[in-house]
C-alpha cells in the first residue's frame, strides 16, 4: 500500500476511535456559555480532549504493550487497580450516557416513553451484539463517521454564515479552566488508554513492522486526527457562541445541539443527525461492553461464561445509569473524573518522555503525589466546598479544580535534578 495513502488512513482511524458521539453534546453547550470567550475555552478544551489523548497513542507507539503496561512502572498491583478501575467508570459512566443521550435527542422528541424502556430496549440490543460479536457494528461504524461529520461541517458553515450578530457574554469566570474540566467529559483521555493499542497491532499486519516505522507513522497519523478534532470541536464551540443569544439560560447539551442543528439545517437536518447519533452511540455501547468483557475474560484463562457475565452485568449497569437524563450523568461523572484522569494523564505523560527522566521512582512519586493532591479536587464535588477553603487555600491552583498540576511538575522535576546532580558528583 501507498505510504502516503496508509498514513491518511491511519489517521482517520485514529479519529474515529476518539469521536464519541456522546460527546458531540459537549462542545455547542460550551459555545454558548463561553460567549466572545470561545476561543479561550477552545485551548482549555483542546488540551484535555485532543492533545492528552493523541499524546497516549504516542505512549502507546513508544510502549508496544497493552493499558496494564502504562502503570506497570509503579507497581503490578496498582497497574492492576487501575485497569479495574477504568473499565468499571468505562460501563458506569460513558456507556450508559450513550442511552441517555439517544433518548434525549432520538425518542423523547417524538415518543412519549420513559428514558428507562429506552435504556431497557437499548441494553438488551447491546448485550446481544457484544455475545454475538458480530461485524455489522464495525461495518456501520465505518460508514457513521464520515457521515456525521459531513453534516458537522455542514453546521459549522452555515453557522458562520447566517449567525445573528448579537453574541451574549461568557458566563464562565475561568474559561480556560473551564475548558480544560469540560474535556475531562469526552473520556478521551481514557479512551486513548484503553484503545491506543488497536492502532499499534494493526499496524503490524502493514509494511511498518519496526519498532521506528510505527512510530514515526502514528506521529504522521496522530497529526491528521488531532487536526480533524480541533476542527470539529472547535467549530462547534465557534456555533455555539455566534448562536448564544438564540438560547435559554437554562439550556441543556441536548437542547443546544439539537438547536443548533436546527436553526441551521432545519428540521429535517436535526432529525436525520439524531438518527445518526443514535446509531453511533450504540456502536460506541457495544465497544465499551465488549472490551470491558474481554479484559476480564482475559484475566480469568479466558473463560467465555466470564465474559457473558461481564457483558451482562456491564449492560444491567447500563439501564439503570442510562435512564436518568444526560446532566445527572454528567454530574455524577465529574467525582470520579476528578480522580481518574489526573492520574491517566500523569500516567500518559511519564510514559512519553524519555526512560532517563521516567525512572521507577519518579513514576511511583509522581503518580503518589498526583493521587494525594487530587483528593481536594475529588472531595469538591462530594461534600460542601467551604469545608475544604482552609486546604484549597494552601494548594496552588486548586480553587480551579487543579490542585495536582503544580505538585506533581515540582516533583518530576526536582527527582531529575536529584537524580543529576548525583551522576555528576559520582
């Protein structure tokens, strides 16, 4: 095959392993909010949903290995934690909100029915796909993409073009922050985690089979599919803000795309990307039950009643989650984000610079540190924020949701120069 052609290709499978439908909710509500602002809540966003997560399918280029593999250097045991847990928030929280959003934005418009028959329904059809493990989702999977982001850009112009000129302030006190936490909800960073490996053994039935050879393409692919979300995400937040005065205060996620697609390709228009949304929605369901169930069958010698199990109470966790509406879920989601994805990104990070400044002590200290400075942050969005003034006060950057960031570079960087000065003394 062309290399040139292979690169492209690669690179629009990267993109397609990162756009969620799920999280096309995210980006026009942001718009609105951000108001003139949306082009700092661009950068904010950008990071935490582009850039981290492409940097993982570069980790994963430089490791060769699996999710186990990016922990590994702290210790089997907290590896082994880790991967538990990422799966375990894979079906509580971004699957289930698959449904969610299906019924927000496919069936409630049309059908009087509760979200909880919706979920029932939903799940039933997961779960016999994922024991089935039939192709079609593939197949569809292929198809959807191009689709939904051909009436995206479709979107995106005609916004541009036919916006109102009044834009209503930006109602974020940081946007920049508030990009960078809105992000944390697309799951992408996980997401470059947990898949980053199907680009890499796919690779291996192509003519790049050394070790240089792939990574020098995922670079080159990396680069195509980080461009193709900046473009869409950051149009879509670009819509939303030259269409922030056509909405409610109070406007959902939903109700913001679906308006936006309305107010820009008519009702037909909404109507036709509800029903692609639906349809990538549920493939991205089937994939999350899948991998989860395949990695528990995998620790168990690959036992199949494991894996019909796993898929099975994956999808009872679906229908319960799945029928309350996508801001509860979101809601509940940012506790468990607060603590996971500093650590993933952490965990990302260390395992792209080079082995000489990722020592095993300086994983386990970062990592540690990382953990221990997040519970401020994960405890912010449990119990009341004035029980914690006294501690946030102390921690740099932590009235912002932030508080592990400063810590963790501090102890990264100062391990390094321990750790030279020590070979120059010698």
């Amino acid at each position: 095959m062309n290399k040139t052609k292979e690169i492209w290709i690669a690179g629009f499978a990267l993109f397609s392993l990162f756009f969620g439908a799920g999280n096309l909710i995210l980006p026009p509500f942001l718009g609105v909010k951000s108001g003139f602002d949306w082009w700092i809540v661009v950068c904010g966003f950008v990071l935490t949903a582009v850039t981290i997560p492409i940097l993982a399918i570069f980790a994963h280029a430089k490791l060769q290995g699996t999710l186990y593999d990016f922990g590994k250097k702290v210790s089997p045991l907290f590896s082994t934690v880790y991967c538990l847990l990422i799966y375990v928030i894979a079906v509580a929280i971004p699957s289930p909100r698959t449904a969610a959003v299906t019924h927000e934005m496919t069936v409630q418009p049309f059908f009087d029915t509760s979200p909880l028959l919706t979920s029932i329904i939903y799940f039933v059809f997961v779960f016999v796909f994922a024991i089935n493990r039939t192709r079609v989702i593939g197949l569809i999977g292929k198809f959807l993409t191009p689709i939904i982001v051909l009436i995206l850009l479709m979107i995106i112009v005609v916004a541009f073009f036919t916006a109102p000129e009044t834009i209503t302030p930006t109602t974020f006190k940081t946007p920049f922050i508030d990009g960078i936490l809105e992000g944390y909800q697309t799951f992408d960073a996980i997401g470059g985690v947990v898949v980053g490996a199907v680009i890499i053994i796919s690779l291996n039935y192509s003519s790049h089979t050394t070790f240089e050879a792939k990574r020098k393409l995922i670079r080159q692919a990396g680069f195509i599919a980080g461009t193709g979300l900046l473009l869409i995400y950051g149009g879509l937040i670009l819509s939303g803000s030259l269409f922030s005065s056509t909405f409610a205060e109070n406007a959902t996620r939903i109700e913001v795309l679906s308006g936006l697609s309305t107010q820009t390709l008519g009702n037909f228009g909404t109507t036709f990307l509800s029903v692609l949304v639906a349809l990538a929605c549920f493939t991205t369901a089937v994939g999350i039950v899948t991998g989860t169930a395949d990695y528990f069958k995998g620790i168990c010698n690959d036992s199949q009643r494991v894996y019909i199990v796993t898929a099975a109470i994956s999808s009872v966790i679906g229908i319960i989650v799945g029928s309350y509406n996508v801001g509860f879920i979101i809601d509940v989601a940012v506790p468990a984000l607060m603590f996971l994805y500093p650590i993933t990104m952490v965990l990302i990070l260390l395992n792209i610079v080079p082995n000489k400044l990722a020592s095993r002590l300086v994983f386990r200290s970062v990592v540690l540190v990382t953990f221990i400075f997040s519970i401020p942050d994960f405890l912010g969005f449990i119990i009341a924020q004035e029980n914690l003034t006294g501690i946030k006060s102390m921690i740099p950057l932590a009235e912002y949701s932030l508080g592990w960031v400063l810590p963790s570079l501090f102890v990264f960087i100062g391990l390094n120069l321990v750790k030279k000065k020590n070979i120059i003394d010698e």
